[in-house]
C-alpha cells in the first residue's frame, strides 16, 4: 500500500491542504532549510492534524536531546533522519524512525555499523 509524507509545511493552511488531500504523514522540517519550522511552530501547526495523519520530525545528524524535545514539545510519531548519526540513538526512541540514506559510493549502504530504522527513505 502507498502511503504519502508531505514536508516542509510551515503555515496552517498548507497543513489543511495536505490534510484534506489525503497526506498519511504531515513533516515537519527542524534541519535548517528554507522550510525550516521552530518546535513552536510546529507544535500550533499539529494541532491542526487529525488523529489519523501521522506527525514526521525532520532532521539532519541530530543529537538525541534535540529529537527527545521535539518528540515532546510537537507530539512526533516518526522521525526521519538524513545524514550521519550515532545509529543506536534510533533504537532509543520509542517512535518509528525513517533512514534517509543516500545511494552511491558514499552511501551508508557500505558502512559496517548497521542502519536501525522502522522505514528506510533512498
């Protein structure tokens, strides 16, 4: 089954639209980016989200503090994860977890420490 995550949404309306275009996942970006949105933000713009559509958390190379105060200030379902990371730091968290990873001759697809995540994103 197809399942559909729309990021970088920053003002209620946008959130409303994706809502109502049947979005199963509502990301929220806390890497910095022109899309980039504070806990704040995202914690007023997820009040906007029925129970069913599920709440993403973005980052890039997080610590854990950073991702265990998001997951409480906004209410995260998943995380999703770009970049290099200490791995075991995913097997911590009680949320499901999307691993971003890049496919080529960089990728984490050739590291010896194993990617632990619920969903991988390539």
């Amino acid at each position: 089954m197809t399942k559909v995550k729309i990021c970088g949404l920053s003002t209620p309306e946008a959130v409303q639209t994706a809502v109502e275009a049947g979005a199963d996942y509502i990301g929220f970006v806390f890497a910095p980016s022109k899309r980039q949105v504070t806990l704040e933000q995202a914690r007023q713009l997820a009040t906007g989200i029925p129970k069913g559509v599920q709440k993403v958390g973005v980052f890039i190379s997080p610590q854990r503090e950073e991702v265990e105060e998001a997951c409480r200030v906004v209410g995260l379902d998943l995380i999703q994860v770009h970049g290099p990371m200490d791995e075991t730091i995913l097997q911590e968290l009680p949320q499901q977890t999307i691993r971003a990873v890049q496919v080529g001759k960089t990728s984490l697809f050739l590291r010896p420490v194993p990617i632990i995540c619920s969903l991988m994103l390539l």
